[in-house]
C-alpha cells in the first residue's frame, strides 16, 4: 500500500487510536467491528503506518462459520 493513499472518511476514528496508542485515551484497548469492506484493515494498516515502533500491538481476525460466528473468536484469534 502507498503511502500517498489517503484515508478517507475514518479520521475521527483514527484520531481515537492514536490517543489509545499514545495513552491519551481513557481506554487501552480497542476491539473493531464491521462488514466486510467497511475500512477495518485499512484503519489499522494506518494507525500501525503513524504510531512508533515501541507501540504494542495486538491485531486479530475472525474466522468465518457455516452456522454463524462464535462467541468472542475476534478476541481469542
């Protein structure tokens, strides 16, 4: 991905995670959530493109069920 790819439409939520990154944020943990090309990986690929190198980060994904999700797979994964 380019750099100059600008990121449209997520800044507030950008902003969010980089006060949450940075410990400026009343939460240190964020889980996100949405439909399938809404933008999820792409705000993450950003914040993990302006945030230091010293920032733990933790990323994990879903798997996909013939009979629907399960319970907290998003965080165990």
């Amino acid at each position: 991905m380019s750099d100059a790819e600008p990121l449209i439409g997520r800044e507030a939520e950008l902003a969010l995670l980089i006060d949450v990154a940075a410990g400026r944020a009343d939460r240190s943990a964020v889980l996100l959530g949405g439909d399938a090309g809404m933008g999820k990986t792409r705000l993450v690929e950003e914040l993990h493109r302006r945030v230091p190198d010293e920032v733990v980060r933790a990323v994990g994904a879903c798997i996909h069920t013939a009979h629907g999700a399960l319970p907290l797979v998003a965080v165990t994964e």
